[in-house]
C-alpha cells in the first residue's frame, strides 16, 4: 500500500501495475510514467483526491471510489477509465477511450485527442466534451442523461443513449452517424 500527501512521481521504463489486494491512497498531485510499457491501476479502493498524470503503452485507472481527476494523460495506445463518481478526463491523447462514471458526470480540463473510437457513459450523470481543441477521430459512443460534444475535426457519433439532457453537437466538419 502506497499513501502519499504530497507530490508523487513514479516513472518506470517498462510499465507499472500494483499487486493484489493493495491500494494507492494519494492525497497530492500524481505523475506516473511506465516509459513503453502499460501503467494498469486497477485495484478496489485506490484513491486520488489530486491530478493524476499518466503516461504508458497503454492506460487504465479503474475502480476507483469517489472521485477521479485526469492531468497529463499521453498513450499510444488505449485510456480506460473508471469511477464511481466524477470523472475529468484532463488532457489527454490516446488511440482509444473508454471512460465509465457509475455516480457522476464525466468532464474534461484541456482538449482530448483520439485517433480511434471513443466509449464515453455515464448512466446517472451527463457528459460535457466540449474543449473546442478536441480532436476526436474515431466514433464516439455516449450514454447518459445529456451530453455535449465538441469536436474541432468531423464528428462521427457511435451508439448515443441519452435521457432528458439531450444531445448538442458541434464539429468543425460534418457530423455523421
């Protein structure tokens, strides 16, 4: 188990990932590089109450309780992301992105670049993507109660399932379905 109130900078060459039945309690901004392996935290009651920064061949930071907040997010390959509230998906690029908030909405703090499909629900809450810096090549998916989606190339929308919030849509080119 790892807790931390301050700054935590972990940097591997070869990925990292954490043990069975441990825990990553951080109170303070996180930077964790896993160079060009994959960085997977995905242990139940992981806690990061600050910016978490990742970079790795692949990202996924799942199952966490409360709240998760993205910095830095830069991955060649696929971004999964998982809480049981709030998700802010920061600034991040990656070929894919899979973003799941079971009690909360899901946000953003700086643009978004997908080169691939994006999966984006949030069954309870509502999704607001709308950096006008986003570059969201693939599809998008989105479930939840609303969403907003800005997209400064052309949007493609995958499988939308939304509720009273509705959908507003905005591209820099067409949008098709």
């Amino acid at each position: 188990n790892v807790t931390a109130t301050g700054t935590t900078n972990v940097a591997s060459a070869g990925g990292g990932s954490q043990a069975a039945g441990t825990t990553l309690d951080l109170a303070g901004p996180a930077n964790i590089s896993g160079g060009t392996g994959a960085v997977t935290l995905t242990n139940t009651g992981n806690q990061f109450d600050s910016a978490l920064s990742l970079g790795g061949s692949n990202v996924t930071v799942q199952n966490v309780p409360g709240n998760l907040t993205l910095g830095v997010v830069s991955t060649p390959g696929a971004l999964t992301v998982g809480a049981s509230g709030n998700v802010d998906l920061g600034n991040a690029t990656a070929s894919t992105l899979s973003a799941t908030s079971t009690g909360g909405d899901i946000t953003q703090t700086g643009p978004l670049n997908v080169s691939g499909n994006s999966t984006v629900a949030a069954p309870t809450g509502t999704i607001a993507l709308n950096d006008p810096g986003n570059v969201l090549d693939g599809s998008i998916a989105l479930s939840g109660v609303g969403a907003t989606v800005v997209d400064s190339t052309p949007l493609t929308l995958g499988n939308v399932a939304l509720g009273s919030g509705g959908l507003a849509a905005t591209a820099g080119g067409d949008i098709t379905q």
